[in-house]
C-alpha cells in the first residue's frame, strides 16, 4: 500500500496581486529622503492644481469632476485622494 502524497502548496504570487504578506518582496527599495519625497509630493500637488485649472477654465464649475481632473493630469480617482482628502480642498 502507498502512502498518500501532499497537495503542493499554491506558487508564491508578487507584484500588484500580492494580497497576503508573505507574498511581498521581502526587501523592498529603499525609500526616498524626506526632502526629496515632499518635493516629489509638492510637484505632483501643482501639477493637479494647474489641471484644476485647465479643466475649470474650458469646461466650466459644474463639469470640473474628479473624473475629468483624473484624467487630464493623467491620474486615477484614487491617487487624487493621496493628494486632497476631497474634491472641494482640491478645488479650494
């Protein structure tokens, strides 16, 4: 008589799909200076503005949408919110 064998265990997945720790790189890149991540941040935070700005100016208040800002500074929704907390702090 045999013995039975073990399922294998499921490949270890990395990348964007990495839903469970295990599954991330152990050693990521090191991360940015402060200094050189704020200016980074304070960049990104103009270039929003300035197509606030474009998109404000040729399609008017109620058409300036985070969709439309999104896609003019060629950005997600999302990543708009890791920069203002809301549509009207963007928008002040």
């Amino acid at each position: 008589m045999t013995k039975p064998v073990p399922p294998t265990p499921p490949p270890r997945r990395e990348g964007a799909f990495a839903s469970h720790a295990s599954c991330r790189p152990r050693h990521p890149g090191r991360p940015l200076p402060a200094s050189l991540a704020a200016s980074a941040v304070d960049r990104s935070r103009e270039e929003i503005i300035d197509a606030v700005r474009r998109v404000l100016f040729r399609d008017g208040l109620a058409a300036t949408t985070l969709l439309a800002v999104a896609r003019e500074v060629g950005l997600t929704k999302a990543a708009l919110y890791y920069y203002y907390p809301s549509k009207d702090a963007m928008l002040f």
